[in-house]
C-alpha cells in the first residue's frame, strides 16, 4: 500500500456529534444534507463538485430533497470508487441530545441516538475533509449520501449510475465493528392485505356479521403454527417474517367489517422469501373463506406482496473482498466477513450491479434508546475508510 491516511480526531468526533444532533427523519433530510454541504465546501470542496439528484421526485412528492452526491476528480490514476452512508433516522431518534460517556457518545434524553447512520455520514465528511486539507493522493472518488434508507433503502435504490459516475465497486459504512466486513444479507418482501368482512351490530345481532379481525387473527394464527412467523427455520430454508401493522375498526359494538395488515418476509434464499410470502397469503385466503355468518356468508381479502430488496452475496475472493481485506491487514485489523439479517444500501447498490461492502464505525443498539457509538471504533472506521480511498 503506496499511501497513508491520517485524519484529526477532534474534528471527526466534533463532526460526528454536529451531525446527530440534526433531525433528519426519513422524507425529510435537508436539514441534515445542508449541514454536511456547509462543511464539505468550509473544508474546500467546490460547490461543483456537489449536487442533489431527483430521487425525493421519484419516491413521493412529499419528500424535500434527493440524495445528496459528491464527486472528487482524482488526482492520481486508478478506478472510481464510490462511498456510501444513509442521512436519515428512524423517529425514535428524534430529539437527540448526544453527549460523551465512558468512551461512548450516547443520548442525553429517552429518545434513539441516530448513530445509525450518522456514524457514517461523519466518517466520510472526515474522509473528504481530510483528503482535501492534507492534499492527499486519490482516485477519482464518488460519495453518495442517501435519503430514505429506513424506510426501505429507496435512496440506493432509485439513484442512477451514471450520477454516481460508474464506480468499480463501493462501501457502504452502516455497521458497528470496523473489522467486520458485511459480505452478505438477507432479502425481504413487504406484504399488504385488505380483509372484507361483513357489519353487524355485536350487541343485537352479532351471528350477521363477518368479522374481519376474527380472520386476521386466525390467519396469523396459522402462520405461526405452521412455523413461519418470526424466526423461520426449515430443512429447505432460514429467515424470517413480522406482522408488524394492523389498522381498522371503528367501535367496540360493530363487527369489524374493514382490517388492513401489513407485514414482511425474510431470507437470504430468494425462493424461501417467496415461500414464507405464500404461506401468509394462503393462510389469509382460508381464514377469509372459513370465517362465515348465520348465513353462509364469508369473508374475502385482496393480498399484494412486491420484493423489496434482493439478498446479496460478495465472493471472498473477488477484487473488492481481496483488496478490503488486504488493506486492513496493512493497517493492523483483524477482518472477519459476516452475513447479516438486515437489509442495507449495499443490498440496493449490489443490485445494480456496483460490487458493495458495508463497513463499521461504531453504531450499537440502533433503533433503541441504548443506541450509543463507541467512540475509538468511530476512530477506526475513519481509518479504515481512509485507507481505502487513497489506495
């Protein structure tokens, strides 16, 4: 390795605490895009090297801003590489009070911390801040800061290559350890059902109603006899599957005539994503037609299930696995590739045929308020990255 990276560590934890303390919920992360704007050109990047797509028009008119893109010219010869970390937060982090505890940032208040992934949105504002102020040596080198994530990776996924200028390959930093290399993940589907039942009164005449929560309920039922809610584990596949939204209802003295329910499958199998789907589109069909009136008269329900991200899988001895691996041998980690339950933007960029690896800097417990960032692993994950820029 011809080229060493070094950064200032007061200015990477001070950019890290900056950047959580920013609200930037999914749909919504302008306010958080701007503050990394403002300190990407301060440091002296150039208004044209940045620039927002139009994937907030492509996702939902309701969303203020696109992914957030920014393209540095290299100065020495080599393949483009892209880097890659999520704006928003889930809305449990909403309200963030970071403050520093014992070698960790956690939160001040009872909310999520955002760690996840703000850990990654300051790792590459360093990255880029220290690449420019040391004038180091670099390949043309992209990083892209996505929108939407949490809600279904939609930024990485509606963003174009040619924006993103054709990298080789990516890394995406959204974990925890620095020295685990996520190599591989699961998939999922997201489901959806309309149940139609029939009204009655529940009080006076409760035998002419079909109650459409009483097949819900049957129908989640049968899932979980059958073994395919929550961890699933057969012969022939492993994954997992949630119910994780139930709606309707109006009051307690109507047979419930109106349910929706949505839910999600997943696997690192794309054939048992499907399986694990059918089971709870099934179960809903015979729960439908078996829950009847005084009359004879069943329920029906009208299911929609779409891939929401496809599994992928790096091969340990490609050239972005190798040359991961061998660069953090030379600065004294200990790699291990991993697999993880979670969907993630490399799941959405491998897609597309952009060979990623998701990388730590610290983030534990995201999605809870226990989130924290452990700090010398934040540390390690801007070296890391580093390294694997200007290489």
């Amino acid at each position: 390795m011809s080229h060493t990276f070094t950064f200032n560590n007061d200015q990477a934890y001070q950019h890290l605490l900056d950047l959580i303390a920013v609200p930037g919920l999914s749909g919504c992360e302008d306010r958080v895009a701007n503050v990394v704007m403002e300190k990407l050109i301060s440091c002296g990047c150039r208004p044209e090297w940045i620039f927002f797509d139009d994937a907030h028009h492509k996702i939902s008119s309701e969303f203020n801003v696109g992914n957030l893109i920014v393209k540095l010219p290299g100065n020495v010869a080599g393949a483009r590489k892209l880097f890659v970390s999520h704006l928003d937060t889930v809305p449990i982090c909403k309200g963030a009070v970071p403050i520093r505890e014992k070698g960790r940032v956690i939160n001040q208040v009872g909310t999520g911390l955002g760690g996840d992934d703000r850990t990654g949105v300051a790792c590459l504002v360093t990255l880029i801040e220290s690449i420019l102020t040391n004038k180091l040596p670099h390949p043309p080198l992209t990083f892209l800061f996505t929108i939407a994530e949490e809600i279904g990776l939609l930024g990485a996924r509606t963003v174009d290559i040619g924006d993103l200028g054709h990298p080789e390959f990516a890394f995406n930093i959204d974990s925890g350890v620095p020295e685990h290399f996520i190599t591989s993940a699961i998939g999922a589907d997201r489901w959806e059902v309309e149940i139609h039942g029939k009204s009655a009164h529940a009080g006076v005449h409760p035998e002419d109603g079909v109650s459409a929560l009483l097949i819900a309920a049957i129908a989640i039922t049968d899932v979980e006899k059958q073994g395919y809610f929550g961890k699933v584990t057969k012969k022939h596949g492993r994954g997992s599957s949630n119910v994780g939204i139930i709606n309707g209802g109006d009051a307690t003295n109507q047979v419930n005539d109106y349910i929706y329910v949505k839910g999600e499958s997943r696997s690192a199998n794309p054939l048992f994503i499907d399986e694990i789907t059918m089971t709870y589109k099934n179960a809903f069909n015979v729960a439908a037609g078996g829950v009847k009136n005084n009359r004879g008269t069943h329920g029906s329900i009208t299911f929609s299930s779409w891939r929401d991200y496809d599994p992928f899988k790096i091969n340990k001895r490609s050239k972005l696995a190798l040359f991961s691996h061998d660069i953090a041998r030379h600065i004294g980690f200990k790699p291990k590739f991993i697999h993880v339950e979670g969907g993630l933007d490399a799941n959405a960029l491998n897609a597309k045929n952009i060979p990623t690896i998701t990388l730590g800097a610290g983030q534990h417990n995201a999605h809870t308020i226990n989130e924290y960032v452990d700090i010398n692993e934040y540390y390690k994950g801007c070296l890391l990255a580093g390294y694997l820029a200007v290489n």
